[in-house]
C-alpha cells in the first residue's frame, strides 16, 4: 500500500496517509524542509506534531534521549502517544522551541514497514485547525487538494480515533487527550 509512498517521502514530499490511528499529513522527520512546509500547511505554530517511528532505536538516532524513552517504553507498540523531553536543538525545527515532542511506535505492520523504510515521520491528523480529522481521502483532499504531493487511500477510518496523548510529569501519567487507549491518570 506504501511503495509510492516511500519513494515521495524519500524525495522530501508531504502526503496524507492512513496511520495506525487516523489519516495523517507526513514527512520524513529528518527533512527540515518537509517539516517546516507540514507545519505551515497545518498552521501550526508552537504546537510541534507527533513523531511516528519503528523503535526506540529510530527515536534515539533522531536525537530523542533513550532515557526519555525507556520510561515509556510499556505504552509502545501502540496507538500512545508521549510527550518526552527534547531539549536537542538540532530538533528545534521539529519541537518548534517547545523543548518536548510527543513520539509514537505504532501498532500496525503497514505503517511499521513504512517506517523501517523512511525512518520516522512527522505527522500531524489531516484536516484544518479547528476541523474535523479527515476519515476518508476525499474528505482530506477536500481541505488539502493539492497543497500535499501524494494521498494514500486507507479506506474508511469512521471507527478509529487519534491516539491518546500522554505526558510524564514526576513519574507520574498525565493524560493530555484521552483517545484510543484508554489510560488513567496516575
């Protein structure tokens, strides 16, 4: 499903594609240019997307600390999204001066392949701020037509739902955006 996809990935293309969760708009992390034009399609300014990636290993040759990392560890492979520390400034162009990024490993073969093959993306859900994230490709080329290079068509993902979003403050679980885990916080 993803072959077309790796190759315009590769490129330092953007796209809509079907993730583990809901139709998302990706780029290589690792493409200053990429992320930077993702973010101004998605009007996000201050607010950094998500990073998807195969492993802790993809995370930690990105620049994420492994520490950070194996803290969370027991949420992945799955639809959890964390909050980590990132005070790389290498990264800056992806946490925006946030200092942080919330990472992902995904629960999904597909996406895990596309992974293992472009290294971690970034992503952020297809639709326009204060819009509803994009369940079918048609609805996402309704509001990006063709200001991204690619569309990936997953079906419908009426059913699925955004990762939950979690942060770790103090050893203790925050939850951001309760999704499609569901976890208390602790």
């Amino acid at each position: 499903m993803f072959s077309d996809a790796t190759t315009e990935l590769h490129d330092g293309h953007i796209g809509v594609l079907p993730t583990d969760t809901v139709y998302g708009v990706v780029a290589c992390a690792s493409n200053k240019e990429a992320v930077k034009r993702l973010y101004q399609l998605k009007h996000r300014e201050h607010k950094p997307g998500t990073v998807i990636a195969a492993s802790i290993e993809q995370l930690v040759d990105l620049g994420i600390k492994r520490r950070y990392l194996k803290a969370v560890e027991q949420y992945w492979p799955g639809a959890v999204s964390v909050v980590v520390p990132c005070a790389n400034p290498e990264l800056e162009y992806l946490h925006q001066g946030k200092m942080s990024l919330a990472v992902r490993i995904p629960d999904d073969a597909s996406i895990q392949e596309l992974l293992k093959q472009t290294g971690p993306l970034i992503t952020s859900s297809a639709n326009l701020p204060g819009e509803d994230p994009a369940t079918t490709v048609q609805a996402a080329r309704e509001y990006f037509d063709d200001e991204v290079d690619f569309y990936v068509d997953g079906g419908d993902l009426s059913d699925s739902q955004p990762s939950t979003i979690l942060r770790i403050v103090d050893d203790a679980v925050e939850v951001l955006r309760q999704g499609a885990v569901n976890v208390s916080n602790s």
